[in-house]
C-alpha cells in the first residue's frame, strides 16, 4: 500500500490492521470537515506568495521537494492551484502524484472530479495503483452521494490496492450497490479476488449502513475455505 492509502482509516480497519473494523462509517460517506478556502486576501491566496511552490511542484527535480510544494498549496483556492495539482497527477514520481490526488480533497470543482475519474479509469494504463486508490479516497470524499458509480466499478480493478481503496469508498459513503458489490468480492466464482481484497470485503459488510441478506451471508459462510475470512462472516451471521 502507498502512504497515501495507509493514512486512510478505513482501509487500515478492512484490512485488519487496526480495531475496530465494525465501527459505523462516516456520514453518508461524504468526508466532513474540509475546511472552506474563501479568505482570498489572505497571505495564503496571495498567488505572488504561492508562485515558489508553484515553480517547485512543476520543475524541482527534488522528489521531496515538489511532495512539499504538494502540501503546501493543497487547500489553497485559486484556479492556478487547482490547475497545478490536476497536473501533478502525472508527475513522473508515483509518490508526487499520489499526494497531488490526496490534496484535490481541498478542490470540490468539476476540473477536479473529471481529473481524478480519469486517473481511476486509467484507459491509458498509464497511472500507478497507488495513485489512482489515493484518487477513489478523493472522490469518495467530494463526489455527492449516489454519485459514486466509478467507486463502485473500481472494486472489480486487477489491482488489489485499487480495488481495496474502491471498497474502502464503497464503506465510507454507503454507496447504492456497494452491497452486492462486495458480496460479489466474496462470492468470487471465477477465482478473480485475492485473500486481502475478500477480506477487506468481508470486513466491509460489517461497516455497511444497510445490513447484508443473511440468507446470502450463510451461502457464503458454508461455502468459505478461507479460515480468516469464515470468522468475519460468522460474526456477520450472528448479526444478522
């Protein structure tokens, strides 16, 4: 997993890596406390202010240095700023590119919502994994809900970390389908899903604000050879 995605609550709980994986999600899955960028005479908006960070995000050849011009302008509202960071998307350092996805967070705008898409659809194969799961942690934040459709396909994606973060997403925002998307995870007639992503899925129905069926719970828990996984979903039975 790529730091972006480890700093992600969810995905470290559906991973098992910390308590607490039946913890109820955030509010409709919509990410609260972004906070509001009007102030635009601060030093902050100043673009004159901004231009060394600009100019470092865009040709430093110092990989710590353009993740720091990252940080530094993420929740500044200009259009200049958003511009950058939509650009960094295909900085050539997978690590600058993931930060650059995390900080459109600050950036709810239809430029940022059509930037980040692009990255998770990835038809030019071009973005890396890591990337293109900080993306769905972007847009699970700032896409209304029931918008979320993206998320939801991205579950089915060859890549692990993308598919667990699109789980992750499904979670937070208690996303119209999610359920039988990850009941699709862990059914997984084909052999298609690794151990971590069923898992994770497992886990995630437990964080789910509309139950499972438990009538497709038991199916699942009789037909389960995965030991790890059987005591998630038998915990789930029980719920249920």
């Amino acid at each position: 997993m790529s730091p972006v995605v480890k700093r992600w609550p969810t995905v470290a709980a559906l991973l098992g890596l910390v308590p607490g994986d039946h913890a109820p999600p955030s509010s409709q899955g919509v990410e609260v406390g972004v906070r509001a960028r009007i102030a635009s005479s601060s030093a902050t908006n100043d673009s004159s202010a901004l231009q060394p960070w600009l100019t470092a995000l865009a040709s430093s050849p110092e990989l710590s240095v353009r993740i720091k011009a990252v940080r530094a302008l993420a929740e500044t509202a200009l259009p200049s700023v958003n511009a950058a960071l939509c650009a960094a998307l295909r900085d050539p350092a997978a690590e600058v590119a993931a930060e650059a996805a995390d900080a459109l967070r600050h950036h709810r705008d239809p430029d940022t919502v059509t930037a980040l898409s692009a990255v998770v659809e990835n038809a030019e194969g071009y973005f890396a994994g890591g990337v293109r799961a900080a993306a769905i942690r972007t847009l699970s934040a700032i896409l209304p809900h029931g918008r979320g459709q993206s998320i939801v396909l991205a579950v089915g994606d060859a890549d692990a970390e993308v598919s667990v973060a699109a789980i992750a997403g499904i979670v937070d925002r208690n996303e119209p389908g999610g359920g039988d998307a990850l009941f699709a995870v862990l059914e997984n007639p084909r052999g298609y899903y690794v151990s971590l992503t069923r898992g994770a899925a497992a886990r995630g129905m437990r964080r789910l604000v509309t139950p499972p069926d438990p009538a497709r719970l038991r199916a699942l828990l009789e037909a389960e050879d995965d030991s790890e996984i059987r005591d998630v979903l038998r915990g789930l039975v029980g719920e249920a």
